[in-house]
C-alpha cells in the first residue's frame, strides 16, 4: 500500500494562483461562537449554479481510463495532471469491495446535496469525477502517491481527482477517506489538522467525516493561519455552504434507555442510563422531563464506546407522571429521542401539588415553555432561555 501521509504531501504540491487567493478572501464563514474559520464563496456565489458540480462519480475504470492532458474537464476525460495520453487500469479489488466503497462515500457526502454514483453522467453533464482505480505510474508520476487533485481554494467544476485505489490493500474505508479528500480539494477544502476528518495527513484515524468542528489547518502540526484564508477550517460548513444541505437528512443516533424501564415507580433521586451510537459519532446526549430539561452531557466520539451515560434526577422533582426523553445527537446535530413513561408518587391534580412555577396537566408537573432572558425575574432557573 502506498503511504497516504505521501500522497497528502504531493496532493498539497499544487500552487495557488493569485486570482484564486484573492477569490477566497472575499467573504468570511464564521463558527457558533462568530470566530472566523474560513473564507466563504466570493459575493455572488450561487449554490445552484454552474459554479460547482453537484454529480460526484466514482469511477472504477472498467475496461481502463483513458486520459489527455489539458485542461481539467471530467467530460471529456481531460487533466492538468496527466503526464501524456494515460491508461488507468480497473479497480482490482472485486464487487463486494467496491459495492462498500460507494457506501462509504454516499455516507461521507449525505449532509449535502450533492449526488454520489457509479454511472457515469456523460459528457453532457457537469459533474465530478473521483477515478479510483490504478497506480501513480500510469500517470506519469515518478513519486508514490496514494492521490492527487487539484487544490484550489475555491470549487472547481468538471474537475477529475485521482484515488490510486490499486496501490492499496483491500481496504474500501481507508481508501473512502482518500477519496473524501481528493474530492473535496477540488470543493475548496485544504489540509486539516484533526484526525477524524478526510482532510488530515494524520494516520490511524479510523472511520472520517468532514467534522462541524473549528479545526486548524496543517499537516504535521497546527498552523495559525490558513493557506486559504482565516485561522481554521470548518469542513462540514465549508461544503454545506458550497454544495447545499442534503434534503434528506443524515439519520440520528440509534438511542436506548436502560434505566429505568416503561412503567416503572421511581423514587426521589433516581437515574437514567441510555446508551447512543452513531457512525460519525455522538455530539451530545440529554435528559428531558415532562419537556425541560435535566441534564446534558457530551458524547463521545466514533468508534467510543456508546455509555451509557448516566443521568442523576434532582431529589426534590415534583411527584406525578414523567415523560422521560433521552435526546441523542451526532456531530452534525442529526437528533434521535427516545422515550419512556414513569411515575413518582401519585400523579399531580394541582400546581399545588407541584413545584413553584410548574402546572398540573394530565398528572404531570410541567414547567412553562422558558421565555426569560437575562435580567427577568423569575422563580425558578426552568423558566429562563439560558437555564440559569
């Protein structure tokens, strides 16, 4: 298998002309938090435009790639890295692989709208395309590379990116993750410092999505400033914005409450354990209570173990019927709930019965919806926005 690490190297070679710099300061893509973390599309920019290819094709080369020098246009199989007129060879690593591949990489590009396939457009189409098949040399390279794209830090159209698939073991996800960053070079993405992303030269990640994270750019070490502008990089944002929100939304977490079970009689103090997974991960996991909430905690990454993660109920929370909700998200914020009824003492029959601030409906003590801001008066934290 040929080093990733040099692939990356080489893929990062190509230069970047005056004009696409200038294109990538234009405007500036902020995180939650208003820090800057890379420069979006130049005013103007269209999402549904012809500015950007929104077909991405996985080609295996059946029966060989044949390839030109010119300029970078999938339609019409020409390339700005082809050496001379080149021959890739097919994928050799059989159907069940490649059928896994694909998978991987729909999973990797499903946040946005973007459409990943094995059939190839034609040249009437705009689109991408990802060859993923043969070996560095068919190109014309004399250093072993994984990959190469052009990197740019702007989208690219038409453009065609190069996974060196049959230099690798079988091993559809780590070749999916070379792919994720050949692709996404010519979307705009540059290196990142953070290895649960496609975009780092870092090895041994495991399984990689572009991350809704504020991650330094760099290779080997964290730079304090991007080669495409700003101080970080935010892959996730960075393609939602270039290629649109997927209309089909990345499914949740698969979420299940141990404890307690449906139907149960709880007594004062008593925990909640759930347990959460998801492919990319678990953003955050929190326990809700007739529709406030009790507890949040941070999830843990892809790979961790789901939990459980364990929630302590306050001593004094009111008697009744408790609708108790765990609220799982990924790292994206795709959310899953998971629910169960039970019941401490006999259920309520006035705001009497309940705490200050909450009412009495159907044998539950429930909180109004929060509304305070800070400086309101309130009676209790429950009713302000922020908690507190």
């Amino acid at each position: 298998m040929k080093s990733r690490f040099v692939l990356l190297l080489t893929a990062s070679l190509v230069t970047l002309t005056g004009a696409q710099q200038a294109h990538a300061s234009d405007e500036a893509l902020v995180d939650d938090h208003g820090q800057l973390v890379r420069k979006a599309p130049r005013p103007g920019f269209e999402v549904q435009s012809d500015h950007v290819s929104k077909i991405l094709f996985l080609n295996r080369c059946a029966g060989g790639c044949n390839l030109t020098p010119g300029v970078n246009d999938a339609r019409f199989n020409t390339s700005t890295i082809v050496a001379g007129p080149s021959v890739v060879s097919p994928w050799r690593h059989g159907d069940a692989s490649w059928n896994e591949l694909v998978q991987c990489v729909t999973e990797l590009y499903a946040p946005y709208d973007v459409q990943v396939t094995d059939v190839d457009p034609g040249n009437n189409v705009f689109h991408h395309e990802a060859i993923v098949a043969g070996d560095y040399t068919e190109i014309g390279y004399e250093t072993p590379v994984g990959g190469v794209a052009p990197s740019q830090c702007m989208p690219a159209n038409n453009v065609i990116s190069f996974t060196f698939a049959n230099g690798y073991g079988n091993n559809p996800i780590s070749i999916c993750a070379t792919v994720g960053q050949e692709t996404a070079h010519s979307y705009g993405l540059e290196h990142a410092f953070d290895c649960s992303d496609p975009m780092t030269y870092l090895n041994a990640c495991g399984r990689q999505f572009f991350r809704d994270a504020t991650t330094p750019c760099g290779e080997f070490e964290a730079l304090s400033q991007c080669q495409c502008g700003g101080t970080a990089q935010n892959s996730h944002r960075w393609l939602r914005t270039v290629l649109g929100e997927n209309p089909m939304a990345v499914a949740g977490p698969t979420v299940n409450i141990q404890n307690p079970s449906e139907g149960d009689s709880v007594s004062a103090g008593f925990s909640v354990a759930a347990t959460a997974t998801h492919m990319r991960g678990i953003g955050s996991v929190q326990l809700w209570i007739n529709g406030t909430m009790y507890g949040d905690e941070e999830g843990q990454p892809p790979g961790a173990a789901p939990g459980p993660y364990w929630f302590q109920t306050p001593s004094d929370l009111a008697d009744g019927i408790m609708d108790i909700e765990i609220r799982a998200t990924n790292d994206i914020g795709s959310e899953t709930i998971a629910s169960i009824t039970v019941q401490k003492g006999a259920p309520c029959t006035s705001a009497d019965t309940c705490q200050d601030g909450q009412f009495c409906e159907e044998g539950r003590c429930i909180f109004p919806q929060a509304t305070g801001e800070l400086g309101d008066s309130c009676v209790s934290g429950m009713e302000c926005v922020g908690g507190l």
